[in-house]
C-alpha cells in the first residue's frame, strides 16, 4: 500500500472498513499530502507484518483526530515522519500502546503537529533508535510529556528534538535520560523563554549534565555514525547505524537484509555527487553522520 493516496490534495473522507491488510509489509507515504483529509474509517488495520509506517499520514493538515487502538507495531522499523505536519492533530488514539522494541528511526515522526498538548509515550521502548532529530519540532501547543521509559544509550541524533516547543511544562522520565554519544544540537532551542523551565532542570546521567544551556552544548566525540539511503524514485527511506571504519559493503548487507527485494538489482550508490567506492571504508568515500546517500538502479 505504498503511496496509495499520494497528494490526493482535495480528499476529505475515506472508508476503508473492508481492507485486509494481513500481508502487507509496508504503508510508506499511504495519505501523504492528503491535505483535506478530515476522516478516515476503518483504520482498524492489520499491521503485524508491517515494516514501515514512514510518512503515513505526513501532511494530513486537516486531520484532527485518528484512532490506531488497533495497530500492532511489533514489527516496525521505520515511524520516520509518520505525522510529520499532521497540523491540527490533537488526538492521537492507541499512541501510548505501540510498541516499538523494533523501532530504529523516530526522526520528525511529529513535527510540524502543531495543535497537540500532551503525549502519553510512556510504553515507547526506544533502546535499538538510532535517530530521534526533530521529533517533536514545531509542536508549539505541547505541553505535556510522557517519556519515562525512554531509552537513550544508542541514540545517534537528537538535535532539533524538542525545537520550537515553546509551551513545553513537563517532560516526564527525562531525569533519567543517558545520553552517551547522540549529538544534541539545538536539542532545545529558546529554552528560557519556555513556559515552566524551572520544571524542566535536567540531570543525565554518567555526563552530570545540569541544565539545559550545558546539554545544548555538548559535542561528544561518535565512534559510530548514521546514514540515510533513499532511492531515487523515494521508494526506499533507511537508516543504517555503523562504524566511519566499516567497508561499505557492510552498509550494503545491511540495507539488503531490510530490502531483500533490492539485493539482484544493479544499484549505484552515490554520496556528495560521487560514485561510492564499495571496496573502501565510509570515512575514505567521506561519508560522515548523517550523510544521505542516493541509490541509483542502473538496470
């Protein structure tokens, strides 16, 4: 169900009571761009062989409340962008059952909801995330939190996390925050202009971090790096944890084993407008974190 309603930009009602969507392994950008949309019935889906909900409902502006009560997220990989300037969302049904043991991308998964106040993560199990940058971006109404079972010791990238949250009172379980090697930049920004600072005085653990000012300006050295690869005709969106020493053909198994479906296709990876060399390491092709590279089929 990859891109079934792209940019169906006048759409505002759908039923889809009578899916059978048991066997389906991904819904990537399903209501993207569905900008009218205000309603969508039946989204009691089967999703328990799921592997991405990437851009699910990204800009669903009119949107205002979406129950998945149902949605079995075992097997999810991908919540990248799964909300991403869903505008006037302020209710979102079951968010506080998912699980995400699996889960290994949460970048901008709800930027840009602007109307939202509070948020019950409590259930998230975010110890295999690599990439949390941007996540509540622009949440400008959320006030409120829940974060206490948060778990950051692989966490890559956090910058942007909680930008432009300027009414954020309480983030629950952030006391407990490890943050070991995630870059932090701008992770708050404006943090004295937000309502209930006070509130939200910060103690990590291991790195003694005591307020906000000094977390912004951390800057820990990574032994390990994160790529993003993205096909040429957007179907393909992951993000792989590595090593700057590792070959890149490890990335190449990696991407393979989460897309067997690439692996005896002629593909070119390219990065900083090079052909990447597969015989040689990430560092040597000048492939730093947070590199996006493009993968080209040459068929």
């Amino acid at each position: 169900m990859l891109a079934m309603f792209p940019n169906c930009k006048e759409l505002e009602y759908l039923d889809l009571s009578n899916f059978d969507t048991s066997s389906v392994n991904h819904f990537r950008f399903m209501f993207n761009g569905c900008h009218k949309l205000k309603e969508i019935k039946g989204l009691n889906f089967d999703i328990s062989k799921t592997k991405s909900l990437n851009s699910m409902f990204q800009g669903c502006s009119d949107l205002e409340s979406i129950d998945l009560s149902n949605f079995n997220t075992s097997n999810v990989i991908h919540f990248e962008n799964m909300f991403n300037r869903c505008r006037k969302l302020k209710e979102i049904k079951g968010i506080n059952n998912f699980i995400t043991s699996n889960a290994n991308i949460m970048n901008s998964m709800f930027q840009g909801c602007n109307e939202l106040e509070s948020l019950d993560l409590s259930n998230f199990n975010t110890f295999n995330v690599i990439s949390m940058c941007d996540m509540f971006n622009e949440c400008f109404e959320l006030q409120f939190l829940n974060l206490s079972n948060f778990n950051l010791d692989n966490a890559l990238d956090m910058k942007r996390m909680f930008y432009k949250c300027y009414k954020l009172k309480e983030i629950k379980g952030i006391n407990n925050f490890n943050i070991l090697i995630a870059d932090t930049t701008d992770m708050f920004e404006d943090y004295n202009e937000f309502d209930g600072y006070k509130e939200i005085k910060l103690k990590l653990n291991n790195n003694g971090v005591e307020d906000l000012q000094q977390l912004n300006s951390i800057n820990t050295v990574q032994k390990k790096i994160y790529v993003y690869l993205t096909s040429t005709d957007q179907n393909v969106n992951y993000a792989i944890s590595c090593y700057n020493t590792d070959n890149f053909k490890i990335v190449e198994e990696k991407l393979y084993s989460e897309f067997p479906e690439l692996k005896n296709k002629n593909l070119i990876f390219l990065a900083n407008g090079s052909v990447i060399n597969k015989s040689l390491t990430l560092e040597e092709n000048k492939i730093s974190s947070g590199t996006h590279i493009l993968i080209n089929n040459n068929e």
